[in-house]
C-alpha cells in the first residue's frame, strides 16, 4: 500500500549487583573491542562481558527478543524491535570467547548443548540499566550450531496498567465496567506477540484488591503480579491447563485467569465455572471476537453454555507509532483509491471503513527515518482493539450457530462494535501511526 505513504525501505555480579557495561556506540564496535582484548583477559570473563554488553543494547533498544544465531564461520546477533527484526552484529565467530555456554550456564542448561534434540527452556533474572530483567531462554538445533532465542521481560516496558495499553476512552469505560461483572467469561483474542497477556495482567490489576481471590492458571507466568496467586502448568506433574481448573475451583476463587483455552475440556469447565458465580479471563487463537464463537463450536462446546456464560471478547494487536522527531504531515487518500481498499469488504463494514477514512479533519502522518529511529520512521508501539460486547441479538445467533460473519455484522450493527480495522483507522487520524502500518497489520482481515 505504497500510495497510503509506505516507506520503501532499500563470572556474573553477584545478584543485585549490577553490571559494569558500556553501551555508547554500536554492539558491533563494543564486540569488536572484546575481541581485542583477547588474551589479556580470560575468554569466559569475555563471554560475560559479551552477554552482559548484548542484553544492555537490548534494553536500551527497547527489544522483546535477542536471537543468537551460528551462521557459518560468522556470529549473527538480532533484536526484535517493535515486531520487527532488525540485524545488530554479523561479525565472524570466536571460538576463545564461550557466549552460548554463558548464556546456557545463567539459564540453567548443561554449558554444552546435548547430542540428540532435547527442548531447553530456561530464565534468568539480571540488573541491567538499574532494574531487575527477566530472561527466557530457548535453545533450538540448528545444521550451523545452536541458536539462541532470548525474550527479554522488562517490566517497565510492559505498561502494566489499563490505560495504558491504548485503548480509548469509550471502550476503557466498556471494559472497566465488564470486568466488575461477578461471574462470567470474557475473551482476549490476538496473533503471537498482539500483547493478549499485557492486557490480562492489566486487567487483574485493575480489580485487585484485598477483598477478592484472584487466582492464575499459566504456561509460562511471565511476570509475578503482587497480591494474586499465579500457578505454573506442568504437563510433567500431570498439573495441566484442565487439571489445574479443577484445583482452583476448590481454592474459593472469585476471578479466575486461564492463559489459553486450547481444547474442549479446558472450555467447558471455565464456561461452565463463569456460570457457577466466577469470573473468567482467558486467551484463544482467533483472527478477530467474532470468530472465536467459531472455535467454540468447533471444540465441542453446545451453543446454549457460550451464550449464556459469554460476556464479551476482544481482538487486539500492536502497531507501530510513527517517531515524533521525524513523522511528517501525510495527505488522505483518494475517494478512488479508498473504493478500491473497500471493494471485497462487507458493504455495511466498508462504508463505515470509507466515511472513517476521508472524514475531513484527519491529521495523517508518514514515516521518514532518523537515526533516533535507527531510520525506521517509527518508535515504540501501541494498540488496536475490537470490542464485542454480548446482546441478545448475537446470542441468538449463537443459539441458532450462525456464521462468523453474521455474528460480526451484528455485532457492528447493534452493538456498536469498532473492528480491528476501524480501530486502527482512528489512531492514524490522529497522526499516533500511518495507515500504511494499519493496513500492514490488519491485511488478512481485510
């Protein structure tokens, strides 16, 4: 969508202490001064000098993940910044300083990858830039050597709280007042990565208090929230998403949170459980709210138990704001290029879709690139969301097992719902991202 203003882009201190590291210049010139001082020093002081030297850019780069790759006679570093990955070091191997025996060693794997295949999951936790970090560590055979896929959990990064994941006034009115139901089941839908966890987190924090029993059911617990009782799944124990359910539900709990509902027995019992007097968040793989009725169906769960325990679903994803130190003013499309965007959507969605675009007072922006940016033209990243809200027009839908696309006409129709799409629309209006990224992210809906 070039006409919407695309670019086209051609031994460890101890714990608590901090690391000494310094990350002026780029992580190229900081691992090139380490392999210069080879020799006068031991290579696995260099190896945790390294390590320290990549998660330091890593946080200063605002990165989610760090993949440490063997590419041939070369060590490959990327960090995946606001979704996309971006090459930080391509420089050739150096066998003298152990990086990936660093890395296994924090993460509590043996230092030498195993012979044959076995799945290595670890964490661990480092003071980097003043605050405490948690690390997951994966590792993954490849025909080059190991790799190495760091996602770096920094807290301050998470933006923990409901207003700040980019929802907008209307619809943070909506879910304030949903998620103080006393019992029922509300959805969060997204791609991996869409920030379906943030928004759960952010959520419980809202309503916690003393008075009620929050209790968690995830795989992994990413981070420890003060106040409220977070389990882990282990399929090795038998402690399964539907075994764990069972638990909890003899813990008195008043809210519940399930991390993803992935079979017909995790489904039942929590929809069954919102209409037994509990309040249930959880997760599901789905393209958009409406679909997930959908993957209900296809579970095994009758219509009668969704419709009448279902208090609403969102659809979210993360898009890229536009950086403020380079953006510029952006005209709005043309009347004949946005009928042709519209052209296979449902005529009711794309009128609305079209009226939000050339509606007069837009202050549309384009990316450019600086180094501020590291010249992507964008900086940081917020959210779009998709609110449907249980009417009984939908349930009886649901009772009648109507297609997703009814059901999201409906939706849109009765019960104001703003899709993904719309959503996106909005925020580029008002210059907080371009359409051009709305688009990016919103394509396979389109």
């Amino acid at each position: 969508m070039a006409f919407w203003g695309n670019k086209q882009e051609g031994e460890s201190p101890l714990p608590g202490q901090q690391a000494q590291v310094n990350v002026e210049g780029t992580l190229e010139e900081g691992y090139n001064d380490i392999v210069k001082s080879k020799g006068r020093a031991p290579g696995i002081d260099l190896a945790i000098k390294l390590s320290d030297m990549i998660l330091e850019h890593a946080v200063k780069e605002r990165a989610s993940d760090v993949h440490i790759e063997s590419q041939g006679a070369n060590l490959r570093v990327r960090f995946r910044v606001d979704g996309i990955l971006q090459d930080m070091l391509s420089s050739p191997k150096n066998s003298d300083i152990p990086l990936t025996q660093r890395i296994r060693v924090l993460a509590g794997f043996d230092p030498e990858p195993p012979t044959s295949f076995r799945n290595e999951e670890g964490r661990f936790q480092k003071m980097l830039a003043g605050r405490a970090i948690q690390v997951r560590v994966s590792s993954f055979p490849t025909v080059n050597g190991e790799k190495l896929v760091l996602r770096v959990l920094d807290r301050q990064q998470l933006g923990l709280d409901l207003e700040q994941v980019g929802l907008d006034q209307d619809a943070m009115t909506l879910i304030k007042k949903l998620i103080r139901n006393p019992y029922g089941i509300f959805f969060i839908t997204g791609s991996t990565g869409s920030g379906k966890t943030t928004s759960l987190y952010a959520i419980l924090k809202n309503i916690n208090t003393p008075m009620i029993n929050i209790i968690t059911l995830e795989d992994p617990v990413e981070y420890r929230l003060e106040g409220i009782n977070q389990a882990q799944i282990s399929a090795k124990t038998g402690f399964t998403w539907a075994e764990g359910l069972r638990t909890i539900l003899r813990q008195d709990p008043d809210v519940i949170m399930v991390g993803e509902i992935r079979d017909f027995d995790t489904a039942e019992i929590s929809l069954r459980s919102a209409l037994t007097g509990h309040l249930l968040f959880t997760t599901i793989h789905t393209i958009n709210s409406a679909s997930i009725i959908e993957r209900l169906f296809e579970m095994g769960v009758p219509p009668f138990l969704i419709g009448s325990s279902m208090l609403g679903a969102m659809s979210q994803r993360l898009v890229r704001k536009v950086c403020p130190k380079c953006a510029q003013p952006a005209a709005s499309p043309s009347e004949p290029v946005v009928n042709e965007f519209i052209k296979n959507m449902d005529p009711e969605e794309g009128k609305i879709v079209k009226e939000l675009i050339l509606k007069p007072g837009a202050a549309y922006k384009v990316e450019k690139g600086c180094p501020e940016c590291r010249n992507t033209g964008y900086m940081g990243r917020t959210g779009i969301f998709e609110l449907m809200l249980m009417n009984e027009e939908i349930r009886k839908h649901i009772l009648d097992r109507a297609p997703t696309d009814e059901i999201k006409r409906t939706a849109i129709r009765t019960g104001k719902m703003r899709t993904l799409l719309m959503d996106g629309i909005l925020k580029a209006r008002t210059g907080v991202t371009t359409l051009a990224e709305i688009i990016r992210v919103t394509a396979t809906m389109v």
